[in-house]
C-alpha cells in the first residue's frame, strides 16, 4: 500500500506541477516612431513632450534618454508663432532630469493653434483650439471600498456639474506633496535626490470620462489614489477638461493597461492618432477647473 | 466563391433533384438488411457491399443498414467486408426483393489475416466522398495515451488538416477553423464540451463506441450547422446474445462496461461508467488541487420487428476540478454533458430506410480562474431540444437519396466576469438563475443523391435549407453541397468537392488567457451567422489490394462573420455580449497528404498537412490580416502499431507542428502621466499574432500484452496490460508564455510555462 501510495503520489505531483523558464524569444521587428504630447492652456507657455520609441526588446533605457533632440518645434496661431526650446526639470523622485520643448507665449483663449514638429526629415502637423470651459468641482469624499473595472480600491469621490454647453471629457488632477515616507502604488519612494525635503506631485488619474448621457447634469467620478496617505494629507484637486484627441489617446492608454495587468483581456493596439502611422501622441487644449481643497479623513 | 460561380452550381444542383424521380424508377432486384457481428449481433458500421460482377457497390450506413439495387438475374453474388472481419460471401437467388440479415466474424488475429482479393473497403477511392475518415477503433485502443486513458479525440488529432489545441487539450481545430466549428454528435445528441480533466482527455469511454466518423470537408448535405468539421460518435447497442463485462484499471481511473441481452437477439442494454480516482490520492497530497469526474454511457434497443427498430441512449459526464500551476495561475471548473436520444428506425418496404430522432442535451460550464492578481469567472449553460427525421431512398442501382428535416430550440445563457481579485478575495459568482436566456429556433431540411453515373463517375450532390431565428434574428440560407469523383484506374481516383455551410452558434474565443475561457453565443439581430464556403480537390490512390490508402487533399476555405472579443473588452455582469464582439473574415488553405496502412502486423497512418489560416477583423490588427490563434503551418503525425506475436502489440506516435501564434509588444512608449499609477511605459504592437511558442513535438509509446486466462481456473476472459509513456524525452512543450521585467537589468524577460512533462502509465484491461 505504501509502495503504490508513493507511485501515485509522484504521478500526480508531476502532473500538477507546470514548469517554466525562461525563453528568448525572436525579438518583433520594430521601426522606431515617435511620441508627441502637447498640452496647450490659456494663460500658460506651451510644453510638449517629444519622444522617440524603442523596440520592446532593446537594452534598459532611461526614459531622458528618449528625448529628440534638434527638433523644430513651432506653435502658432493666426495672431502668433512660438518657437519652441528644449528644456527640462529636475525630477527628485526619479532622480534624472525630464525633458521637453517649451514655448515663451503664453496661450490666449478661444484660439485655434497649429503644432508642427520638424525631426529628421519628417513633419508632424496637428491643431488644437482653446475653447473649453472648465466644470466647477461641488464637493469631495472619500471610500474606503469601492469597486470597479480596476478591482476594490480605496477612492476620492468627486462631484462636478458637467459644461453643458460641450461636448466633453474630463480627468482628474491632484496636487499634493510627497516624500519618502509616501507610497506610490503601494511601493515605497525610493530616491537618493530626494532626502528629507518633501515635493509636490501632480497626481493624475488613470482614466479618463466624457459626458455622454450625462450633457449639463452632475457627474460622479471615484479615483483611486496614486499615492499614500495619512489622516490630515491635504491636496488640491482639480478637473481637467480636454478636447477629444486627448481623451482618446489616453483612454487606450487605460485600456491597454488593463489588458496588460489583467490576462483575461485582449490586448489594445495604440492607434494612429493625429499626426499618422509615424507618430503616436496628441495635441490638445486643456483647461483645468478650480481647485477644490480635499483633506483626507483617514 | 464569385456570386455567378455559386448560382450556377445552385441551378444546376435544383434541375438534378428535379429530375431525381424520372431517372429512377427501373424494375431491378433489392437486397437490404443489417450487417453485424455475429457474436455480439452489434450493426457494423460503414461495411463494404460488392456486387464484384457488376462492379457496384454501397456501404453500410450509421445503422448498419444497407440496400443496393441490381438488375435481375437467375444468382448474383454479394460480398461483405468490414475491416478485422472476415469477408462473407452471400449468394442470391432470383428475382425477389430480400431483407437479409449479415453476421460476419471477427479475425481472431491479423497475423493469421485471411486475404480475399476485393474484399477489403475500398470507399477511399470508389466513393465520391471526400474528407470524409472513419476512425477504427481499434486504432484507437491500440495508440498510446496519456495515462492509459485510450481517447477518441487525441486520435482524431493526428489525422491530416486536424490540428490539436494546446499542450494536453483534446480540443481539434479543422481545416483552420475555430473550436466552435467542430460539431460533436453522440447518437446524434451535440456534446458542446467533449473533454475531461482541463481537456486532457476526451468525455467518450471508447469501450461504449461503435463508430467514430471525421467529416472534414465535402460535407453531405444531411449534415449542417457547423463550418468545419462533423464528428459523428455511434455508441454500441449492447450484445445481444451473450452477457459481457468489460473494464479497465488505469493510473486515475477505472471503467466498466456491462451489456447483454434483454431478449436474447431482439433486445439488448450497454451499460458503461467510467470514474476517476485520482482524486483520493491528491486529497492526501494537495490541498488546492482536486480532480474529479465520470461518465455514463447507458442504451437501450428493441427490435419491434425487422423493418423497425427503438433505441434509447443516454451520456451523462461531469467534471469537478481545481488546479494550482505556474505563474499563480490557478483553475477550478465544474462542467458536464447529458444528453438523452430516443430513436426510431423503420423499413417502408425495402428501398427506404428511416431514422426518426427525438434528441435532448443539456451542457454547462462553470469555470473560475485566476492569474496574477486576475481572475474571471464564466458560466455558460445550453439545453436543446432536437427532433430529426431522415429518409435514405434507393430507387436504383445509380441512386442513393437521402433526405431529411430537423428543428432544434436551443436555450442559452452565458455570462462572465473579469476584475481584479478583492484584498478580502470575496470573488463575485454567477448565479445561472439569474442569466438572461437567449432562446432560439434552428431548423433544416435538406435532399442529397449519391449518383454513380458510370464505373469511373459518380458525383454526390445536395441542397441544405438551414433556418434560424432568435434574438432578433432571422436567418434562412440556401447550402449547395456537391462532392464528385472521377476514377482512373481501379485504384485510383480524383475528386472535387465544394460545400458552403452556416452556423449560428458560436464560440467566442479568448487570445489571451492561458486556460480555456470562452463563451457560447447564439446568433442575434448583431451576431451573424458564420459562413464557410470550402473547394476542395484530391487525388486518391489504393496500393496492394487497399492495403495501403494513400491521398493528398488540397483545399480552400473562406470563412465569413467570424467573431472575436473586441480589444481591451473587459466582460462585467451586466455587459452586454452582443455589444463586445467583433465581426471579420477567414480564409484558410492547405495541403494534406495522408498514408494509411490498414492490415497486417504493422498498421498505422502517416499525416503531413501544409495550411495557412488567416484571419481579417476591421477593428483589429489595424484592420490588416493576421494569422489565427489555431495556424500552425506544419503538421506532422505518425501512429503506428506492431504485432509482435499474440500477446505483445507495441504502439507508438509521435507529432510535431509550428507553435502557435502569439503576441508580442513590438515597442515601447514613453508617456509623461506626471504621477499617475501606472509605470508611463506603454506597448506598441505593430501585429496581431506576430510571434510563435516554440515548436511542439512528442513521442509516446506503450506496449500491451494480452492473454486469455481462466478465473478462479473455471471462467474464461481475456486479460491486458498496457505500459506506456507520454512524451518520452520529456520535451517541455510550450503551454504559454508571459513576460516580466528582469529586476537586475530591467529587460523584459520572456517565460514559458510547459505542463506535461514524460508520465508513465499503466492499466490493466479485462474481458469477460
């Protein structure tokens, strides 16, 4: 009895258990494009972030390392033209600097602007106008649970009044400071440059929202905290209101991540956006809503 | 197929059935009857009948029924065949119709073969019918398998233009068609899932089995509701002379059959079970893993007399597991089939032959699974009430008409569920209750003729009438079916077919999930019916006396409203279905070539097919065509198996073909989200389906002994071992793969997860 106890045992532990290694793969063939984000908002300079892909399969690389440099950059409008300069920051918390092309004029309201990106030997063109309205933030909550497509979560309840006058879509902003005690995504921040200074963080939502069925009527939005907090943590939140380019190019972006997280979905191919099969990216007006200060209770 | 091309054959097929009646009525001689074991009195299935003089001929059907008209004469002789029987030859007196009753003998062993020159089946060249294998059961007892469990349908996955799924699964694509595409009849009854233990073996206990045909193109025009392929499963009666038990002792599992006469050669029973154990053994070794299932093979027939016939069967399987593997992938799942087929044959004099089905079947799925932090959980449910009719006329000897209606209401209601798993893992279920019911109505009706115009042509030719209407939907098709054969030699043939069939329910696959995870749909107001329309052109070639069946088989298959999940679809409870799928197009071609040695000490069959299956959706792969999750270009399998002597039989197979495709980020994209939860780096996929596992290959092997013993020194039965290893070298093939970031370098890594590694097994088989 032993004897065959001991033959099944083995049996059916060779049965259950899977094996895996690790494999090399045939890299897919890969023709590197670009990646553009232009932002545009009355009563600010233009900044736009122009990056080049890599293939997946390539050597690590820093995302400043990504940057195209000796781009000719202009924003213009009928009343303008902005050349833009590469410039960057300094982000402490990644430790490196983040580039991008900023402009010198500030953006005027109610403008239709025209981006045009010059880089190796290729033009990308796409326009933009300034005429949105941003929603008014009525009030601010918190949950502990709460459930949706990305799973239970803590949230931020917030409650605005949708622009009736447009069609729109909306994401979520908040400002707030961190440090090395906060937690980004459950992960603690890890940064020699950062020390004990804290800094400020513009929390963005991973989702983004549009008004369809919901024209002129209050809107609820539950977002689920990119970074940590304690009783008392005080940020600003706001709306950002953006025109349809933006809200498409990052609502694949959501909906690719949850395909990637989550292997019950079908993958999401980024889709040609407004400069073409070259480039993936936008050009969009933003405005953002007044800031509602939100002070978590727990 | 040009829309001109297609009206054509429609006309011409409508003139032909129009003139069917005038061209058949002749004042000839009828032979008919049963064909059967003479010890068991069990109908053989597909047995050949020769007139050798007039060099014509018919097989025997699925009832093991034939008829062949021939003009009168003072004797005429009539020779019966049946693979591993010996040849009967019957003599015929006069002029009268007669209703004959064959019993033929089972050779006690090929090496002692008797070989009668003509007696062997020569359907694969004489018949215009292509596509078309039936599957020996002996074949399929003989090759080895996982665990001893002999399976119908891993043997079906090593026939050419038949691909298997992944790693273990006893699921079989056809001619690039989608799981779905495959309809699985058992006495008629559709089995939605005809697997057990996560697909690794099939649900059919072949010691209950008859017959097991493969239709792969050519379709006849009795058979419909599927685009690629018909599986058509005949479960034995039951013996009716004697009492017989037959069983087995595998390493998971027992089985028994019972069957024997009610009233000896008017009635008999089969009963057959089959059980898992495994499951007692994994209790003490795991905790989060369970395997548990059965089935039941039961039928019933009275002979009411010799022109009409009853039968009852019934297939009841279940499956109860749950399974821990790599990469936190875990899997539980309760699933099962049972049908219920009440059936009718009956004479109208002796050239018409009737089967009359009242058909029942009730499947469902209930499946959960996990992987990484994920899971999903689905529930599908069907039942389907069937009635069925068909009629087989033989008006002369030229003429073989079928024709026939049938009506289904199907009852279907899926739901699912994908999200995050909740920090208290308070998983939301399905309550089947619950589910919204789709009901619906499928009928058709149908007329085919198998004409043998002249010794060297004959063409089979057919018109099926599919209707369905449900869920908003009305469909109503009209499929012309025409096979034809042309002979250029005794022993060799060529032949051509073009079929188009239609199907309303469908399997919506996942690409993504490692674990089956899909969802049955019937056609709607939004869902179309799928369509395929195949060519295909064979050349057929017998050597040493059909010895040896050799034939290469080109073909090419498009495939209209094929469905998918749309990208990024994540399934909720309240989501509706229709509003997620997405609808394209495939096309599918190939080449196979298929050797096939069927007598002697060594049998077996060699299968190559070269196939490409590509499909095309507007809202996926930018609208470009890729290939399907199910194209593997190469597929190789070798079966065969060596008598020994009396006692030893040695078996082995070995398969090899592409990987499967698969898909990869091509690149990467930096996305400035300031603090946003996820990482700023996104995939770029520039394909669909733009990468493969790697390649699958296996070799099993096992050898039998046999023997007759006496037990207890007093009663006599046969009893066998059977050793055998799956996977022999233990080729770790690929089951999936996934990728994570090296922590060091920050490369993204590849992993694959393989399942089964080299398994021994052994069972123990007896015979009383």
């Amino acid at each position: 009895m032993k004897k065959t106890f001991i033959f099944f045992t083995i049996i059916s532990v060779g049965f259950i258990l899977a094996c895996q290694k690790t494999i090399s793969v045939a890299p897919p063939s890969y023709n590197n494009k670009v990646s553009i984000q232009g932002f545009i908002e009355p009563d600010s300079v233009p900044i736009v972030y122009f990056n080049e892909t890599v293939p997946y399969f390539g050597e690590a690389i820093k995302k400043n390392q990504l940057i195209v440099r000796n781009a000719q950059i202009t924003i213009s409008s009928n009343t303008s033209s902005d050349v833009l300069n590469l410039d960057s920051v300094f982000d402490k918390i990644d430790c490196q600097y983040n580039y991008f092309y900023k402009g010198h004029q500030k953006i005027q309201s109610n403008q239709t602007y025209h981006l045009s990106i010059l880089s190796g030997g290729k033009t990308y063109t796409a326009s933009a106008n300034t005429n949105l309205l941003a929603p008014t933030i009525d009030s601010v909550s918190y949950v502990a649970n709460y459930n949706d497509i990305y799973g239970e979560h803590e949230g931020v309840v917030v409650y605005f009044k949708d622009v009736s006058s447009q069609t729109n879509f909306y994401r979520y902003e908040m400002k707030r400071s961190a440090d090395t005690s906060t937690k980004k995504a459950e992960a603690k921040i890890v940064s020699a440059c950062l020390g004990n200074d804290s800094v400020q963080v513009n929390e963005i939502g991973r989702a983004v929202f549009n008004d369809i069925g919901n024209e002129g009527k209050e809107i609820k939005i539950v977002i689920e905290p990119a970074y940590s907090h304690k009783k008392g943590t005080v940020g600003n939140i706001y709306i950002q209101s953006f025109d349809q380019n933006a809200y498409d190019f990052f609502s694949q972006l959501d909906r690719q991540k949850l395909a990637q997280y989550n292997p019950f979905i079908e993958p999401v191919f980024l889709q040609s956006g407004q400069f073409g099969t070259d480039a993936i990216g936008f050009f969009s007006a933003k405005k953002h809503s007044q800031p509602f200060q939100f002070v978590f209770p727990e | 197929m040009p829309v001109l091309i297609k009206e054509k054959i429609l006309k011409s097929l409508l003139v032909l059935i129009f003139l069917m009646p005038m061209v058949v009525f002749a004042q000839k001689t009828t032979i008919s009857g049963y064909v059967k074991d003479v010890s068991s009195k069990e109908v053989l299935i597909s047995a050949s009948v020769m007139v050798p003089k007039l060099k014509i001929g018919t097989t025997t059907n699925q009832y093991g029924y034939f008829t062949i008209t021939i003009p009168s004469a003072d004797t005429s002789l009539i020779v019966f065949s049946y693979n591993g029987y010996l040849p009967v030859v019957k003599k015929i007196f006069g002029n009268k119709n007669t209703l004959l009753t064959i019993l033929m003998r089972a050779e006690a062993n090929s090496l002692n073969e008797v070989v009668v020159q003509a007696n062997r089946n020569e359907d694969n060249v004489k018949k215009a019918q292509m596509g078309i294998i039936d599957v020996p059961i002996k074949s399929i007892k003989e090759l080895p398998v996982l665990l001893g469990e002999h399976d119908i349908l891993k043997t079906i996955q090593l026939l050419p233009g038949v691909q298997s799924g992944q790693e273990g699964t006893s699921g079989f694509y056809v001619r690039g068609g989608n799981l779905d595409q495959n309809l699985i009849q058992m006495d008629e009854a559709t089995v939605y899932n005809p697997s057990h233990l996560f697909g690794l073996f099939s649900t059919f206990n072949v010691n209950a089995i008859n017959s097991v045909k493969l239709i792969k193109g050519g379709f006849p025009s009795e058979y419909g509701g599927r685009l690629s392929s018909i599986l058509d499963i005949k479960m034995k009666e039951g013996n009716k002379e004697h009492f017989k038990a037959e069983g087995g002792l595998g390493l998971i599992s027992g089985n028994l059959t019972l069957q024997g006469p009610i009233q000896k050669n008017k009635s008999s029973y089969i009963v057959s079970a089959r059980r898992s154990y495994i499951d007692l053994f994994l209790k003490l070794t795991s905790k989060s893993t369970s395997y548990r299932f059965y089935d039941l093979n039961a039928k019933v027939n009275y002979e009411l007399g010799i022109k009409d016939h009853l039968f009852l069967s019934l297939f009841k399987g279940n499956d109860n597991a749950a399974y821990t593997a790599a990469n936190s992938l875990n899997y539980g799942t309760n699933f099962g089939n049972s049908t219920a087929t009440l059936r009718w044959n009956h004479l109208y004099g002796n050239k018409i032959f009737s089967n009359t089905s009242l058909i029942y079947n009730d499947y469902h799925l209930q499946l959960g699974t996990s992987q990484n932090s994920y899971y999903q959980v689905l529930y599908t449910g069907i039942k389907d009430i069937n009635a069925k009719t068909d009629f087989t006329a033989t008006p002369s000897t030229k003429h073989t008409i079928k024709f026939g209606a049938s009506y289904t209401y199907h009852t279907l209601y899926p739901g699912a569920i994908s999200a995050k798993i909740p920090k208290k893992n308070n998983r939301i279920a399905i309550n089947p209750d619950s589910l919204t019911k789709r009901y619906s109505n499928e009928a058709a009706f149908y007329i085919n003729d198998d004409y043998q115009l002249s010794n060297t042509f004959s063409i089979n030719y057919g018109i099926r009438i599919p209707y369905f209407s449900g869920s908003g939907g009305t469909y109503t098709f009209i499929e012309p079916r025409v096979t034809t054969r042309f002979s250029l030699n005794n022993t060799t043939s060529i032949k051509a077919s073009y079929t188009q069939m239609n199907q309303f329910v469908h399997l919506i696959p996942s690409s993504t999930a490692s674990l089956p995870a899909d969802i049955w749909l019937t056609s709607s107001n939004k869902i179309k019916p799928q369509e395929s329309n195949q060519v295909a052109l064979g050349l057929f070639k017998n050597f040493k006396d059909n010895e040896i069946e050799t034939s290469i088989e080109v073909y090419y298959k498009t495939m209209k409203n094929q469905v998918l999940f749309k990208e990024g679809t994540q399934i909720l409870l309240n989501t509706n279905l229709d509003n997620v799928i997405t609808f394209g197009k495939g096309k599918s071609y190939g080449i196979e070539f298929f050797a096939k040695k069927n007598f002697g000490r060594l049998t077996g069959w060699a299968s190559y097919t070269l196939s490409k299956s590509n499909q095309q959706f507007p809202d996926i792969n930018f609208g470009r065509s890729f290939p399907s999750s199910f194209d593997h270009t190469h597929n190789l399998s070798l079966a065969a198996s060596y008598e020994l002597n009396k006692a030893w039989t040695l078996s082995a197979d070995f398969v090899y073909s592409t990987g499967k495709p698969y898909t990869l980020p091509a690149g990467k994209v930096i996305v400035y989200g300031d603090g946003s939860l996820y990482d700023n780096y996104y995939y770029d996929y520039t394909k669909r389906n733009n990468s493969r596992l790697g390649a699958y290959n296996r070799l099993d092997i096992s050898a039998s002994n046999k023997k007759q013993s006496k037990l207890f020194k007093k009663f006599p039965y046969e009893r066998e071992w059977v050793f055998g290893f799956y996977n022999v070298y233990s080729r770790a093939n690929p089951y999936f793969v996934y990728l994570e970031t090296d922590p060091a370098t920050k490369k993204p890594l590849a992993k694959q997860v393989s399942l089964l590694p080299i398994i021994p097994s052994v069972s123990f088989n007896f015979k009383f």
